[in-house]
C-alpha cells in the first residue's frame, strides 16, 4: 500500500538481488527478500532500538533515583528494576498508551488506568522527572536574585537576612498582592515596641 501511494516499484522477493559493493567476478547473488529483510529491515530496526536504549536507558533512571535518597529508600532502589520491566510490558500490551506523546500524558494515563498502584515507584519516577525542569527553573531564579540583592554595599549582611531578602525578591508576585499597612502591622505585633509605627496610608497622605 504504502508503494502503491507513492509510486515505488514493488519487486519480486524471489528475484535474485546484486549486493552492492562487489565486483563483477566475485558477485554475490542473493534474493531481494534476503536483501530487504536482512540488509534493510533488521539493520533499521537495530538502529531504532539503539536509540529508544539511549534515550530511555534503565541505568540513567536507576542513576536518577540514588541522587535522591530522600525519595527512594534501599528497598526502592531494589524493587525498581523489575518495576519497570513490569511497566514495559504493561505499556506495550496495553492499547491506552498509543496515544501518549510526553510524560504529561503518560502519567495521567497511568492515574487513568488504575496503574498507579501497582506502578508506584515507577510513577514516582515520572513524577520527579516532571518537576526538575521547575526545580532548575527556582534554582536560577534564586541565584539570579541573589546578585542583586548581594551587593558590595550589602557584603556584610547576615546569611538569614540575606535568606529573607532573597525570598522576597523571587516571590515579588506575592509579595506586591499584600497590602503595606498588613506588613507594617505585622512587624509591629512581632514584638513590644517604644512607640506605635504610623500606617502607610496615613504616612503617605
């Protein structure tokens, strides 16, 4: 069918077949099934499953959970590799995962089709693998802050102040939807004070 649409001529599998390369008068005749299957089909597919290996390679993943201890236990680490030999083959036999193009998808898919308890470390996985790019994102966003709020004039600034200010800096979102007056209220009532802070209202007015 596929020759068919796009006007490729359909050959003879029993014809004999040429291998390219050889010279006239050491020839190697072969039938054009014998090429196709095993000069064009099989090294194809060899290629495929290289690339599928190094995509998704189970050492990269087992890498990916002892660099977090804290989500993964000994026992985790144990059980995992035949987990996910279970998740392959239940992906496979399974028709509701044709249609999964990312992790996104395919988590939902798992929570969909019950899955999930008998995937649980595998869905965890997923899971982690879903929010680095949020965690990195964080990671630089506080780094970034970080440069402007430590400044040579700022050098000498404890690390908790600086903490302090470093949050308020990357949370700017939140922090511009509480009211002035709250948060001079709020600093008054941390502690007994001499004399009572004006509000901002009344100070700017």
């Amino acid at each position: 069918m596929f020759c068919s649409k796009h006007g490729i001529v359909v050959p003879d599998m029993e014809d004999q077949f040429l291998i390219p390369g050889r010279s006239r008068r050491a020839r190697h005749l072969v039938t054009c099934y014998h090429h196709h299957h095993n000069e064009v089909f099989l090294p194809a597919i060899d290629l495929l499953a290289v690339e599928m290996n190094n995509r998704y390679d189970q050492h990269n993943l087992i890498c990916l959970v002892e660099l977090y201890s804290d989500d993964f236990s000994a026992i985790d680490w144990h059980f995992l590799r035949d987990e996910i030999d279970t998740y392959i083959c239940e992906v496979r036999r399974s028709f509701d995962f044709t249609s999964c193009e990312d992790l996104v998808i395919l988590a939902i898919k798992i929570a969909q089709t019950g899955k999930y308890s008998t995937l649980l470390l595998v869905y965890r996985l997923i899971e982690l693998t879903l929010i680095l790019p949020v965690a990195t994102i964080s990671i630089e966003r506080a780094f970034f802050a970080i440069k402007h709020v430590k400044s040579n004039v700022r050098n000498n600034m404890a690390d908790e102040w600086v903490n302090d200010l470093v949050i308020c800096f990357v949370e700017r979102d939140i922090f511009d939807s509480i009211d002035n007056d709250d948060i001079v209220q709020h600093f008054q009532n941390k502690t007994n004070r001499r004399i009572q802070l004006p509000p901002l209202a009344f100070s700017n007015s």
